[in-house]
C-alpha cells in the first residue's frame, strides 16, 4: 500500500480529525483512509459494496430461517393515527 505525507495541515483540521476518529471507535489513521476511500469513490470497507437488502439479509443470516419467506398481498393498508 502507498502512504502519503499531508504537509501544513491545519491544528484544527488535525484536531477534528481526532475526535472524529475517537467518536467513530478508530484511529486517526483508520478515520482518515476511510475518509479519503469515501472521497476517490471506492466502496467503504466496513459496508462493502452489497446492497441495502443484501446487507440486511447478512446481517439476519444466522437467525435459523430456511428457504424464501411467502409473499404477503393482498393486506389492508391503513394510514396511521397520529396524535391525541
């Protein structure tokens, strides 16, 4: 892998950059080749590149489901009450 030297950067910038990383459970280091991946358009490692659905069925993969739920149709929708 390449690495890269960020010169004149400013303190704040460096500092926001910090806390950022704090927040998000990584290191400065990680939290910026996260932010630049995001940047050149390559997929977030942490995501991959599945879908929203393929990610949700992953992530629900051990839940002991065999086999294709059944479709439901044919349901009454009701707008929901809101308020008193």
């Amino acid at each position: 892998m390449a690495q890269l030297v960020v010169r004149n950067l400013e303190e704040d910038v460096k500092t926001r950059l910090k806390e950022r990383a704090s927040r998000n459970g990584r290191s400065m280091e990680e939290e910026i080749r996260l932010i630049l991946s995001k940047a050149a358009g390559e997929p977030d490692p942490e995501n991959g590149t599945a879908g929203l659905g393929s990610r949700i069925a992953a992530l629900f993969s051990d839940a002991g489901l065999e086999g294709d739920l059944p479709e439901v149709t044919k349901q009454d929708i009701r707008p929901m009450k809101l308020g008193r």
